[in-house]
C-alpha cells in the first residue's frame, strides 16, 4: 500500500499527457515525497531483445553536474603506480595483497575499480566476487587503464557507465530534488545523448520506447521523447 502522500502527488500527474523534460523536473522538485533530500532517477524502456549479445547496451559517459554521491574507488596497480593512485584519491590502493584480502574476506568496500591491464589476469581470482556486483574493471568502461591519475578524476567528476538490465531497461540515479534544475537537465541530456549512441544495429523498431523520471520514492512522470 502507498501512503497518502504519495497518492496524493499521483493524482495531480496527469496519465494521459507525456511532460517535457522541464516540466517532470519541475513537478518533482515542488512535489517532493519525504524530508530527506531524494534522488531523481531517469527510467528507460529500450527496444532491444536483451537474450541476443548484440543487442546489449553498454556505454560511459560524464555527466556534466556530477554524480549524485560521492564514489569510493578501488585502484589494482602495480607498486610503482600505488602513489600516483593514492595522490589522486583513490579509497583503496594495492596489487595482489589488495587481491588475496577481497578473496579471502569475499567483502568488496568500494564503488568503482580501475586496475592497470597487467593487474588483470590476478584479478580473475575474485572475479565471481567482482563480477556480479558489477565491479569488474572493463577496457569497454575505460576502467582498464594505464592513465591511472587521469581515469581516478574523472570518475570522481562524473564518469559512470551503464548497462541493460535483463529487462531491456536502464535505470540512472541523475541528480538530487536540492539540485537547480539546469543541473539536473544537464545530467539527463547528457546520459540520452550518449544512449542514442549506443543502439545497437539489428534493432528495428523505436530503440528508446519509454522514459520515466521519478524521485526515490516518488511516482513515475512519463517523458516526450
């Protein structure tokens, strides 16, 4: 069951009408669900057939407002690289001393990894670990790099990557309700842009279906493509 308040909101979003990007982000800043500040999350239908590997959906793109909270980043480098990454921010810092603790402890405490491409073949030893928390670093997401100070900025910048679920979908945590909402818009126009990028080229039909904002806990808004 919903509360109140949230029918409430429901009730003034009108079904039959597909909102401009101004007008949902509007809407949810003067409707805001609870006290804390929520996130604003961007909703996407895509056409794909996620079964097929060449319909997959992947890419990186900076968002220009930043991340809506801060990363705590994991660098496997190799001993001579390990000032480099602690210098530009880093959380956690090591090579296979960093490996064998993940693997030994199974506990992952970090958001992000990058890791310098000679560090990889170790880093099979807890990719069941990383793997399925979405930590594994991948050359596709710029997260297998040698530019390690570069790479470590700009992650703490914006940079993120996404990805299809199994449902054809993505889901992007874009901005906080405190945010302006130039803020806000940058950061959605930024990540459709480089979604529009991706369509894979077997798709036939529309490749976006659908696109719904909402707040953490707030209804969906349906936005015109």
């Amino acid at each position: 069951m919903r509360s109140k308040k949230y029918q409430t909101i429901k009730e003034k979003i009108n079904k039959d009408k597909t909102y401009t990007l101004e007008e949902a982000i509007s809407f949810i800043k003067e409707n805001p669900l609870t006290k804390f500040d929520e996130t604003i999350e961007l909703h996407i239908r895509l056409g794909i057939n996620p079964r097929k590997t060449e319909q997959q959906v992947r890419g990186i793109v900076s968002l220009p407002s930043g991340t809506v909270k801060k990363k705590r980043i994991a660098a496997f480098v190799s001993p001579d690289k390990e000032k480099e990454a602690k210098e530009a921010g880093a959380d956690l810092v090591g090579g296979t001393e960093l490996i064998e603790k993940i693997k030994t402890t199974n506990k992952c405490d970090f958001d992000l990894a990058i890791a310098e491409p000679d560090l990889m073949k170790n880093l099979t030893q807890i990719a069941k670990i990383l793997g399925p928390r979405g930590l594994m670093p991948n050359p596709k997401t710029g997260t297998v790099t040698t530019e390690i100070k570069k790479t470590i900025k700009e992650l703490q910048k914006g940079k993120i990557s996404f990805k299809n679920d199994a449902g054809a979908n993505l889901h992007q945590p874009v901005g906080k309700i405190s945010w302006t909402q130039d803020k806000i818009k940058d950061n959605i126009e930024a990540f459709l842009d480089a979604v529009n990028k991706t369509k894979p080229g077997g798709v036939k039909k529309a490749f976006i279906q659908s696109i719904v904002l909402s707040s953490t806990m707030g209804p969906g808004i349906k936005i015109s493509l």
